[in-house]
C-alpha cells in the first residue's frame, strides 16, 4: 500500500524549500529591524482558549478546529490561529510589563478542516506579529507599515491596504441592531444554526461568503457611520500616518474580521493575482479586550496574520523566481589511494562555510563529474595519485571546464575568491 499525505494538506519538496526559507527569512529580518522576536508555542492548545477568544459560535470553533480528547481525558485542539497562544505564552510567561510595548513575530502551521483549495489548504502556514501593549495609532501603522514593506520586499509590488474601523461597545450595539434589521428577511430563511451565530454576533453577516448576502452587504450602511469620537479620532489618526509613510490605503467599509476579539481597527492586504474569493494575502487588526478574556489586565494590542500559501502564489504569479543556492564544490576521487584526502578536504571545505559534496559509493570519476554538474556545483576539486604526491588540487570551473592547479592549501581561499 502507498500512503499520500492527508486531504488538504501539502508536503513541502528539497526543490520548493528554499523559496519558504527565503519567504520566512525576509520577513524576520525586516520585523527585526522594527523590534520584534520570534515566539514559538504549541502546535496543540486546550480547547478552551479558542472557545473564549475566537467566540464559541464561530465557524472557527464550531466548524474548523480539529480537536480530540488526549489519554489524560484533556479537551484539547489543533491551533486554527496564533495570536491567542501567542497571548496566552506571553500572560502566562510575564512578558507584559507595564509602559513597554511587547513585540512578537512567528511562522506557524495551523489548521482549519474546510473544503481545500487553491490557496486554502487543512494545514496552512503564517507569519504572524503581535504588538502588545500601545493604545496608539501609530501601533497599527506599525503593523500595517512592515506589511506593505514586506510584500514590496519579496517582490509583490501590485498590492493594495485595504482598511476599516469596527468602533467599540457602544457602536458595536448600535449597528449590531442596524445588521439584524438590514438581513432580517435573509435571516428569516436561514437555518436555526446560522440564525443563533447571526444573533450571537451580527457582524459575521458582513464577513460570509454567502452568495445571497451579497446585495445585501453592499447596500447596509457602513460602520463608520456610528463610530464613537474616541475610535474615529483613532482611525483618522491612522489614515494620516499610513499617509505619511508613503501606505497607499482605501476603505473597505465590509471588513470586519471572522474572529470576535477584534476592536476599533481592522484591515487587509488584497491581491488581484490569486483570482475572485481568493483576493486576500493577509488580515489584522486591533484586539484591546482579548488578554482581559484571557484573565489579564485590559491591555491594547495589534497584530496581523500572513498567509505563507498566498504570498507564494502570486509570487508565482508574477512569475518571481527564487534560485535554490549551489553546491560550491564537489570533491571528486579521481583514485582509490585518494579517498581519506577528499574526505578531509571536504571537512575542510565544509568548515569554511562553503558547501560541498563529494561521492559516498566508489564511483567512477566521469560518473562523479556528472553528478556534480547535475547538482549545479560550481567547482570540481579533483584528486589523485598525482595530486597527492604534489600537495595539490586540480580545479575545474563546471560552467567553463578551464581547470588549474592549485595548491591544497590554497584551495579554500581559491573557491572563495
């Protein structure tokens, strides 16, 4: 019997890593530059943090998680998201302190049972960074500013901010009045299920992909009509910092986040690449109650998940290639006396960080020099009975077949050079 991976799921291939580890490196060294270190957690939680965080009704929790009772008879889930176990690390390692902002990044899997796609797999993959700490706008223009940077610096130029404000309590209940009213009718044919997470939490109406909820999201009036003073001054405010930092932005009035822990800012990142449903690269946005659902103090945060899947897509898209590194050298064995020599030779090289490969089954020297040329290395460092009487290597350029002979002491300085 062959095996293949799980439904939605993907493996990753030696041929396609690299361009991960280049996706994944981009975006740690330029959060870097803004202050942010890696956090790493779990890749199970209990159950209960999501229920809390996520809101017990949404499809998240109700639909998407894969969860199970382990042996202990624990209650216990893979994470579908990462900023609440991101949370939940940072309360219960005391990394809040008082008047310092706390920055965390990461790259995580997570899972969500759906139907796959392209774009929209079982075991997705995500950048992610949290700011924890900061009640300014100048927070979520942080956020939103090393986004559109990292996209600019991993090539995916044609990308659009999209952003939007969902107020707090007290705009929250008045539009979530406005909403049941507006889809009342809609409502009224739906299922009791749909019906008790619409009334749970109306605002999700806005975020379905509900192809009969379409005309209806596109003619309610939109939330920033009812925004406190307090959260429109902070969303003005912001539209003048992206502005200043050069953040092309529009308002989109229908974003308002799948996740109930979402306050005041909310925003996307949006591509044309991946095709109609499928438009969005990223999603954040302000959560200032989600620590106090966790048993801490109220504390103000932002942060934003990236989808790793996406990114590479319309990399692909726009046809961006990124070449897998070469081989520097390959050590070849052109005798048997030789064998100890290029083996310590490669040690040698290997140590001068130059990477090298050399034969492990005592093949010929023409079947050696074709699989150095098939891994694409540069150099072939070939050995004899010869060589070995002279101290030297015989060096070949692969992409030119001019070889020299160099001194084996001199060889590293030589590949280097």
């Amino acid at each position: 019997m062959r095996f293949q991976s799980p439904r939605g799921t993907e493996d990753i291939l030696p041929a396609d890593a690299h361009r991960w580890q280049r996706l994944e490196r981009e975006f740690f060294e330029l959060s870097g530059l803004y202050g942010y270190r890696e956090i790493r957690t779990p890749m199970f939680e209990d159950i209960e943090l999501f229920k809390r965080t996520s809101g017990e009704t949404s499809d998240i929790v109700s639909k998407e998680m894969y969860d199970f009772v382990d042996k202990g008879g624990r209650h216990l889930c893979l994470k579908p998201e990462g900023t609440a176990p991101a949370m939940r690390a940072a309360l219960e390692h005391n990394l809040i302190q008082p008047n310092q902002p706390l920055r965390m990044s990461y790259a995580i899997p997570f899972f969500r049972y759906g139907r796959p796609q392209k774009g929209r797999l079982r075991q997705p993959h995500q950048m992610g960074l949290e700011l924890v700490g900061s009640a300014s706008p100048a927070a979520d223009a942080e956020i939103i500013e090393i986004v559109a940077k990292f996209y600019e610096r991993v090539g995916i130029g044609k990308v659009r901010v999209m952003i939007n404000s969902i107020g707090r309590a007290e705009c929250r209940a008045k539009y979530r009045e406005v909403v049941l009213s507006h889809f009342g009718g809609y409502l009224k044919d739906a299922s009791d299920d749909d019906r008790a997470k619409a009334i749970s939490n109306p605002l999700r109406l806005l975020d379905t992909k509900d192809s009969n909820a379409a005309e209806l999201k596109s003619t309610i009036p939109p939330i920033l009509n009812y925004l406190e003073d307090e959260s429109k001054a902070h969303f003005d405010q912001l539209q003048e910092l992206l502005t200043e930092a050069e953040i092309g932005f529009g308002i989109a009035p229908d974003i308002v986040r799948g996740l109930d822990y979402y306050t005041d800012t909310v925003f996307e990142v949006v591509s044309d690449q991946l095709g109609s449903g499928q438009s969005s690269l990223c999603g954040g946005g302000r959560y200032d109650g989600l620590i106090k659902e966790l048993g801490g103090a109220p504390t103000p945060s932002v942060g934003v998940g990236m989808g790793m899947e996406r990114a590479l897509l319309v990399l692909e898209a726009l046809g961006i290639q990124w070449e897998d590194r070469r081989p520097a050298v390959y050590v070849v064995r052109a005798t048997e006396d030789a064998a100890q020599t290029c083996r310590e030779l490669a040690r040698r090289l290997r140590s001068a960080g130059l990477e090298t490969h050399l034969d492990l089954d005592d093949r010929k020297m023409a079947h050696q020099l074709k699989q150095a040329d098939r891994l694409g290395a540069k150099w072939a460092a070939m050995i004899g009975t010869d060589e070995l009487a002279a101290g030297t290597v015989t060096l070949r350029d692969l992409s030119s077949s001019v070889q020299s002979v160099v001194p084996m002491s001199e060889l590293v300085a030589k590949v280097k050079s």
